[in-house]
C-alpha cells in the first residue's frame, strides 16, 4: 500500500491512488526529486508557475482531466 503514514497533500494523495512513485514523476516533470517530495508531502507547498505546468504535463499523461485545482488551491 502506498502512502502509509506519510503527510500527504492533495498531489501526493493522487500519485498513492495512481500507484506512482515519487522519482518518476521527477523523471517525466524534469524538475527534481527534492520539489517533488516537498509537493507531495506539504500541504502548504505552491510550485512556481513553471513547475505546475510540469507536474501537469505529466500528469495529463495518465489522466487527461487533470486541472491544477485538483492539487493546489491557488
């Protein structure tokens, strides 16, 4: 089971449903596995605009719906 007694935010909840590591969304985001953990595990984390674009291009691979307010209330 993923994600057991980890803090999670609302990303990193999505990637434990999907069954998705932390390194290969670094990998296909190209940004590093540092911001992936701090948006994966903070709540209180927003990305610079570039980086969420990134995680959404990467994202909309597996889920083509995806949309940045599903992970970040901005």
């Amino acid at each position: 089971m993923w994600g057991i007694g980890k803090r999670r935010s609302k990303l990193g909840k999505w990637m434990d449903h999907n069954g998705l590591e932390q390194k290969d969304l670094a990998k296909n985001a190209n940004i590093s596995k540092n911001t992936v953990t701090k948006a994966c595990s903070d709540s209180d984390y927003i990305p610079r605009q570039d980086v969420i674009k990134k995680i959404l291009k990467a994202i909309r691979k597996i889920d083509p719906n995806a949309k940045m307010s599903d992970f970040w209330d901005l």
